[in-house]
C-alpha cells in the first residue's frame, strides 16, 4: 500500500503551467529503502519556490535524485528524460547497499496533451491508470478497462538509451466507512489520511464534520447509516464510533448481517461489557457465534490502554493495517 500524493499533486500543478520532474523507481535489486513504482514530485512554483511531493526513500539517495531534478528544470537543454543506476552502498555509503534505477522525467506545461483532471476522478471511482513513457516518447496517461489484467510495473531496458516504463497507478486498497464524526472518528481519519486510504465518513446529525476535512474525505449527512454500510464494498472495512449506543447496535445488525459476504474488518469502540451486551441482543435476533466473532470490540491493537482519541486512532490504524496487509 502506497500514498500516492505525487500523483494528486500532478494533476492539481498542472494549473499552473510550470514545469515538473517526475522522479520514479523503476527497478530495485536487493534491500533498498523504496520499492518499484515508488513516485516523487518536484517543481519550483509560481513564487520560485522548491516544492516536493512524496518520496523515494529519502538520504543521500533522495539528495542526489532531487539535485538532478533541480538541474533539469534549470538548464532548457538538459535531456527531458533519462534513466539512471544508483549503488546505494558503492555510491551513497548508505546501508541498504541495494542498488535502483531512477527514472527522472521533465514535463513542460507543453508536453502534457490534455487536461488529467479527468484520469484523477476516475481514479477516486477505483479505475487504475496507465502511464508509458519511453526514451522516444513523453508520460501518457489513461484510465485502464477494470477488468484487464497486467502487471503494475513494467521495465524494458535495452541499455542507458533505449528503454521503456510503465506504470500502473492503482486505487487505494483500503476502503473504510467510518460511522461517527466525534473525536475518536475525527482523529482517525486524520491519522488514515497521510496514508492512503479511501474514507467515507457518516454521521446523521447536521454540521457535524470540520471544515478543513470536507474537501479531503467524502463526508455524508445521513438519516440512514444502515443503507450505507449494506452498499459499501465487501472487501473495505467498517468502523461504528457514533454517540448512541442504540445506534451501535443497528450498525453492528446492519455490517454482520448473516448470509452476506463478510466485510474485510467490523469494529466498534466500547468495552468488553458493551460487547457482552451487544451479542446477547444480537443472539437474540439470529445471529449466530461465528458472527459475533468477526465483531472486533474493543478496536484496537492489544497493549495500549490510554483513551485519548489521539491514542485510541493510532492504535485502530496500526490494527487495520495489519488486516489489510494480511489479505493483500
């Protein structure tokens, strides 16, 4: 799982019709501190100041990559793109001792054909996009058919001149639906956001979400939180966090319902005793042990009791992350 803010960065910079270098691993053997695929930004803005999205490992690497893009976007007759071997022990003394290959890319407002705003919107919809580039030819960009089957990553390297990249660029791979937006709901999301992660944030009472997070996350006002959770993709995960525990209960009937496909993780905050009580009532109503087992209460990972809504979203995200590694 990777946090793609280069790539939203990308489409949001082209508006200001300066030119970028796009810096991006595209073989890695042995340790190295990024993997293939990983994806940096660099630019100077509109007030000459150096600007950079996301990372590609950091250190004497990163230093180098970022001095190359610096000299690129400098000199109007350096070479637009170029692919180049770094020995991470041999040339930057670092411990990893891997060595990458690092594609450095200049786009010129010109070289981009057209508006990618579209490509980003379909992308937020869980379409993958396709970039290729090559020694010849500058990045294009499109959305790929769902059902298409291909690697992420592709490197053809005939030698130092003749070479070809493509890149995948994938929806993120956790989805969750958060129900509840007091403090503990506010602080996870705030903590999934630097990661990664596709968040639809409910709550039914009006003016409930903070500003600044409107734009960040999708966030609904809804009477109706049930119907929510029953069209929500089976393969995301569910966390009840709201103010009423009558509410609680009809999410959790809502999100174990029997004879569907399971959600990848169910959480709901509250204590062990709110857990007894919630699975008397919910036995009584049909649902059966192996159910209630997949009802994670309290959430969580183990060994850290503090109850600061700070504390309590680092401990959920850690225990979603472990889920989702798992099933990746």
């Amino acid at each position: 799982m990777q946090h793609l803010q280069w790539w939203t960065d990308f489409v949001a910079w082209q508006a200001d019709a300066v030119s970028m270098v796009l810096v991006t691993v595209v073989r890695a053997d042995g340790s190295t501190p990024r993997e293939v695929g990983a994806t940096m930004l660099l630019r100077f803005n509109l007030q000459r100041q150096w600007q950079q999205s996301d990372t590609i490992g950091g250190g004497h690497l990163e230093f180098q990559a970022i001095d190359i893009a610096k000299a690129m976007l400098r000199e109007t007759e350096t070479c637009v793109r170029r692919i180049e071997r770094f020995n991470l022990s041999a040339r930057l003394g670092q411990c990893c001792g891997g060595v990458m290959w690092l594609l450095f890319e200049k786009i010129s407002p010109a070289v981009i054909a057209s508006d990618l705003s579209h490509c980003l919107q379909a992308w937020r919809a869980g379409q993958r996009i396709w970039r290729t580039v090559s020694h010849q030819h500058a990045s294009t960009w499109q959305t790929m058919d769902i059902n298409k089957e291909q690697p992420c990553f592709e490197v053809q390297l005939a030698s130092s001149d003749q070479w070809q990249f493509d890149q995948q660029i994938q929806p993120y791979a956790m989805q969750v639906l958060i129900c509840g937006a007091g403090h503990v709901g506010e602080a996870i999301v705030r903590c999934l956001l630097p990661i990664g992660v596709s968040v639809k944030w409910i709550d039914p009472r009006d003016d409930i979400f903070p500003s600044d997070l409107l734009q960040q996350v999708q966030c609904l006002t809804t009477d109706t939180p049930e119907a929510e959770i029953e069209h929500f993709d089976r393969s995301g995960a569910i966390l009840i966090l709201t103010h009423d525990h009558q509410l609680d209960l009809q999410l959790c009937f809502a999100a174990l319902k029997p004879k569907l496909e399971p959600f990848a993780y169910v959480g709901m905050i509250g204590s062990k005793s709110k857990r007894a009580i919630f699975e008397k009532r919910m036995l009584t109503r049909g649902y059966t042990s192996e159910a209630l087992q997949r009802l994670v209460c309290p959430i969580g990972i183990e060994g850290i009791s503090s109850k600061q809504p700070a504390t309590i979203a680092v401990a959920v995200v850690a225990q979603l992350l472990q889920v989702f590694d798992v099933k990746k």
